[in-house]
C-alpha cells in the first residue's frame, strides 16, 4: 500500500479512536475509595508484601511494609503500585522517586497535613 | 523475485475497523472487555512506531535472509503447497521466537511492551516491539531459507501470522467451536498467554497452531475459575511510547554496568530468564510459582502447576 494512503489511514485511525474513548467516557480515572480498596490493589501488586499500613487520597495512597514503603497510583482505569525509593516535599505536596526507568517519578497532590503525615511516616523509617 | 503483496500494510484498514466495531461491542453491551483512552492510544502508537521501524530497519533482516538465500543450494519454487508448508514451518519458528522472548531477557527486552498493558483488547495486539531487529532472532529464519523457501515468501507468510494473531487479542469471544480451541490459538489460549496469575506464566507461546504448545508442553487452558489478569508481573507506571519501547533495554544496561559483579553475572543479567539476579533478589517466573504453591499446595498438579 502507497505511504500516501497508509499514513493519512494510520494517523486518522489512532486520532479517530483517542477521541471516540474520550468522548464516550473511558477517560475516567479509578478513583481510591477506602483502606479495603488499597489493600486489594497493593495485594494485586505484591501479593507477598502484605502493608502494615496505609494512608490514601482518592488518587494515590502511601504502603507502609515491614522493610520499606511503597505507592499505589493511578494508571488510568487501573492502579499501579512500586516500592518507594524517595519521598520529598514539593509544591503543593510530594514528589516520590521510585529508580527505575519504567516508573516515573510522581507529584503527590496533598493536603498539607497529608503530606505531613505522609513524610514524617517516611523520615522515621529513613531517619 | 517472487511478488507477493505487503499484507499487513493492507490489513490495517481492517485493524482499524475491527478496533471500532470491538469498542463498540464492549460499550453497548457493557461487557466483553475494557477501554481505556491513554491505554489504547498507547498500544496504537506502538503498533505505529513497529511499521515505522520495519520501514527504517527491516532491510537488516532482509539483508541476512537474502545473503542465505544466496549460498543455499535449494529452491522449493512458489507454488501455493509450498507457501502453505512455509507457512506451517514459520509458525513452528514463531513458536521458538516467542519462546525463547520469554525465557531471555534479551529478547524479553523487545517483547516485554506487548505484555505491558493491563488491558486486553484489540488494541493490545498492535502494542508491538520497536526494537526487534536488534534481538538478532532473525536468524531463527535462517534454515527455512537454507531448505530453500525463498526469503520474500518467509516475509509473506511470517506477515499473514501477524495478522492472524490480530483477532485473538480479545476478551469478546469466549470460546470457538471445541475441534478449533484443539487446533488453532484462539482468544482463550492467548489471554491465558498475556495472564499474570501464576499459573499462566510462560505459557500458550503460539502464533497460529496450539498445537505447539501442546507438542513441547507448554501448553495451559484457560480456567473458568482463575480469569486471567493482564499485564506483567511488575506493571509499568507510564504510558509513554518510549519508556514502554525501551525500558527493559534500560533495565538491562544498569544492570550490567553495576559495580562488583562479576562478568558471570552481567552476561545473565542480559541473557538469562526475566528476574533473574545474583542475590536472588528478584523472582523469574518459577520462583514465583513456587511462592504461590507454598501458599496455595492445593493448586500443586493443576493446569500450570505440573511441574515439581
């Protein structure tokens, strides 16, 4: 097929189909509803790395783990979660560091006793 | 030279249309699968990057496929026996090629994007490689040239695979008829394939025929009662193109740099299976088979379980 017709096919059909989800509402982020919830989605995750504790926000929730902590975001309709390798206050709340290249860092918006809470939970692990 | 057409290239309206028709299977019906905006415009921006890649990198391959073609004695012609036979004996190396993606890293680095989706839709199937010229794993198609299938039908029948392959990327069909889930990969098969559970890891590498699986038993039927969950073990956290195309590579080269191993362990940090490490501080797939066994001993000798 000539690129003049394979490319317009190509860019309109991704286009077509972005735009066709957005509008019919399959944008929509999960949202973080309760400790229960959480505590399934990091399970999903890390079935053999059962919290301690947690703190969530509709949108993101810090895991307390025996050795560490961990995140769990979102990813869309879904969650994703990674063990926390840095947490450091920023504007607005958080910014949590997770080194590895498939996991990039992420603005935590936060209340400011949230984010408090949330980094003297993880200076007195770090201290 | 034989002429045979760019297949997937044509395909692609259909691709498109078939996308469309899924979504709005699943959005009316509200059920048969999900959709996800960010998600699917990935997976359609890597199927996008994958042509583009064929356009600037596939005369590599072809240079190595026609240089065999060239010192071969055999020429098997063009008839349509033949193209049929290849297209048998490509999916038998499509089987390997997607093997052996699984069990080392190095191939796993290129496959891993089509995996990295929790979702399982149409769109899945285009979330494809960016960098599988540099797999070298064209030489798996070394002696189909050498027993003198020529090169431009390898490329033709590996295409038609390709598309094949298309239509099971789906959530909206159960299952086909029982004779053709015996024969033929179909929708069950291959979500068990693109699972995460346990049981489903390393599993169903076919392309065309199930019947591979089933011959070097790697084979796992879908379980009413363990639904596949998409996605990797360690799911990614972006939907951008190029970390989901070149993580893994990345993963690889900081691993393999590190300081105070041995040359030992950076060859199998780039060749071993996925997750292996030196202080087995990582789980590959038996590991984590293992652990789920020792939690749940009941599962021991179920469908993915065989093994001791």
């Amino acid at each position: 097929m000539p690129l003049t017709i394979l490319l317009p096919i190509v860019v309109l059909g991704i286009a077509g189909i972005a735009i066709l989800l957005h509008l019919t509402g399959h944008s929509a982020p999960v949202i973080l509803r309760d400790a229960a919830q959480v505590r399934r989605e990091w399970a999903r995750h890390f079935p053999a790395d059962p919290p301690d504790a947690v703190w969530w926000t509709p949108e993101v929730a810090l895991v307390r783990l025996s050795d560490g902590f961990g995140l769990l975001g979102r990813m869309g309709a879904d969650t994703v979660a990674h063990r926390l390798a840095r947490l450091e206050p920023a504007p607005g709340g958080l910014r949590a560091g997770f080194a590895d290249f498939a996991f990039p860092d992420r603005h935590l918006t936060l209340s400011d006793s949230q984010r408090d809470e949330w980094l003297a939970q993880w200076r007195n692990r770090h201290a | 030279m034989p002429d045979y057409p760019a297949v997937v290239d044509w395909a692609v309206p259909v691709f498109v249309l078939a996308i469309l028709m899924e979504f709005a299977w699943i959005h009316l019906r509200r059920r048969g699968g999900r959709y996800e905006t960010r998600d699917a415009l990935t997976s359609l921006l890597m199927g996008a990057g994958n042509v583009a890649e064929g356009i600037l990198l596939g005369f590599v391959g072809w240079w190595v496929l026609m240089a065999l073609w060239r010192i071969t004695p055999l020429d098997l012609g063009t008839s349509w026996a033949v193209v049929a036979l290849c297209f048998v004996l490509d999916d038998l190396r499509y089987y390997w090629v997607h093997r052996i993606g699984h069990r080392s890293r190095w191939v796993w680095a290129s496959h891993v994007n089509h995996h990295s989706s929790q979702h399982y839709n149409l769109t899945t199937a285009l979330r494809q490689t960016w960098t599988g010229t540099i797999t070298f794993m064209v030489i798996l198609r070394a002696p189909l040239v050498l027993l003198g299938f020529h090169p431009a039908m390898i490329v033709f029948v590996g295409g038609l695979n390709l598309i094949y392959q298309f239509w099971i990327h789906t959530e909206a069909i159960g299952r086909m008829p029982r004779w053709f889930e015996a024969v033929m990969n179909t929708p069950s098969h291959h979500r068990v394939h693109h699972g995460r559970n346990p049981r489903y890891l390393d599993s169903n590498y076919a392309g065309v025929f199930i019947i591979w699986d089933k011959l070097f038993g790697t084979f796992v039927p879908e379980l009413d009662d363990d639904k596949p969950e998409y996605g990797l073990v360690h799911n990614i956290g972006t939907f951008n193109p190029l970390r989901v195309a070149f993580h893994e590579w990345v993963g690889i080269l900081r691993d393999v740099s590190r300081r105070g191993i041995t040359m030992r362990h950076r060859l199998y940090y780039a060749f071993a299976q996925p997750g292996w490490s030196h202080d087995d501080s990582r789980e590959d797939s038996a590991a984590i088979k293992r652990r789920y066994l020792a939690a749940h001993p009941e599962q021991r000798g179920t469908p993915g379980f065989d093994e001791p």
